[in-house]
C-alpha cells in the first residue's frame, strides 16, 4: 500500500487530538488545547515510525498501547492513578470505536485504502463516532440527572388526594404570602380538582420567569406528601399555580425549600400529630 507521509501526519494530528480532547471530555476533567495539539502532533510522528519498525504484530500491538498511553500521560495533569486508569479506558474505547468505524465504512463502500483520497477520508468516520459518543454520553448524564431529581409526591385536596411525578426545580424561587409555590399544567389541575374546581377559590399571583412576568392562577392544598427514600414528608400551606410549557415527563415542579433540613424537622413533628 503507498503511504503518503503528508496525511499521515495530517489524519493523525487530527485524530489524535480528536481523541484526546473527547476523552478529557467525557471524564470532565480540564484540558488544555495547546498541550494536546502537540502530544497529537508527537502521535503522527510516531505512526510515521510503525510501517518502518519490523517486528512481529503482537509486539508491534504492544508497542501501539504503549504509545497511546505515554500520549495520554503527556497530554494532563492526573491527581492519581485511578484518574489516569479512567481516562486511559475511555480513551482506548474511543480508539477502537473511531477504529472500527473507519474499517465498517470502507467495507460498506467498498474504498480502497491505497487511494490518496481514501487516507484524507479517514477523519469523517472518526469525527462522526465521537461526536455520537459525546451526544449519547450526554444524553445519558442528563437522563440521570433528571431521574435524581424526580419524586414521587401526593397532593391532597378537599379531602381527595392524587399521586404524582414532582421533579425538583432549583431554580424556583416563588413565594406566596411567605410559602413556598409549586407548579403543575393546566391538564393536572383539572385531575386533581375534578368535581371540586367550583369550590376553589383561585387568585392570580405575578410570577418572574426569564422570559418575563405572567400572572398565573394559583390555588391552595390541604397537604403535599413527599415521598424520599422510605419517608413520607408533609407540607401545608402550599400553593400550586397554574402554568404552560411544562415538561410531560413529571407533573409538578417542587420549590427547592421543601428539601432544606430545617423543614424536614418540622415535617417530622407534623408526621408524628398525624399518625
């Protein structure tokens, strides 16, 4: 196969910094571009040295471990071991995926990879896995992140309660007379109150949002049972408004002040008058 030295150096450097920077990426540690733009250009430079080195393949395979694990040394600041262990499995799964994808590709479209062209088409596949794997990554972290907010909370109302998803928004500094404001759809409202919407008594509440102020209309429940863990948490005194555009993925949006210890002391009290 004829190698041309110039995209060699030129699909390596991009690659390898490609890489590097997707690896630092996904661990969420900070990087800098200077740094890893010369340990990818010491990468080309060391792919140039693999066709001329005459040695047996698991030896070779070794020694191309090796290389990515003093370019991934060289390219940060690790705070131990295991931070380095980490970004080195990540780093290697990155490798093989872009790998494997340059291979699928000129298999399915049949590329041969001694044409000039074919070396410069290399970095497309690898630059479309990583950006999917990054995507999907983040996907992933803010499925999480939403799951690690959401709880499963009852409101009762008129002596009717309703079972719901509230998800944990800190970001809701509403307030009403001094309590705390949680929010649901106009679609919700309508479930929890049934029959009994005649006989609330609603009033409109000016709420700063930032696309601006809206009044919405808002009503008071008897009580808002938070259920964390294997405790059930009670709050009175709350006001659920009425609001558009919120997510179908949770029913209620909980005001940040219902999770501080000093309410969860008083919600114990209230447990215990309960039972």
């Amino acid at each position: 196969m004829t190698v041309y030295i110039e995209y060699v150096i030129i699909d390596n450097l991009i690659i390898d910094f490609l890489i590097l920077k997707a690896t630092f990426s996904l661990t969420k540690i900070s990087y800098g571009k200077r740094r890893l733009f010369l340990c990818s250009l010491l990468g080309s430079i060391i792919a140039l040295v693999y066709p001329l080195l005459e040695i047996e393949k698991v030896i070779l395979t070794i020694v191309k471990i090796f290389s990515g694990l003093l370019l991934l040394l060289l390219a940060n600041d690790y705070k131990n071991f295991k931070t380095f262990y980490v970004n080195s499995i990540v780093f290697f799964l990155l490798v093989f995926l872009t790998g494997g994808a340059v291979i699928g590709i000129y298999n399915i479209f049949n590329i041969p990879l001694a044409q000039e062209t074919s070396v410069a088409f290399v970095i497309l596949p690898v630059y479309l896995v990583i950006k999917g794997v990054i995507e999907f990554a983040s996907f992933i972290y803010k499925k999480k992140e939403v799951v690690c907010f959401t709880y499963d909370i009852e409101l009762k109302v008129f002596g009717e309660s309703q079972k719901a998803k509230g998800f944990l928004d800190t970001g809701n500094c509403s307030f009403d007379n001094g309590q705390p404001i949680i929010f649901c759809n106009q679609s919700f409202a309508k479930k929890l109150l049934k029959e009994n919407i005649a006989k609330v008594k609603f009033t409109k509440i000016l709420i700063t949002t930032a696309t601006g102020e809206n009044q919405n209309f808002s009503f008071p429940i008897d009580e808002l049972i938070l259920y964390k863990g294997d405790k059930a948490h009670i709050y009175k005194n709350i006001m659920v408004c009425i609001a558009k555009g919120l997510s179908q993925n949770y029913d209620i949006i909980l005001h940040p002040s219902l999770f501080k210890e000093k309410n969860y002391e008083q919600i114990d009290r209230e447990n215990k008058k309960v039972s």
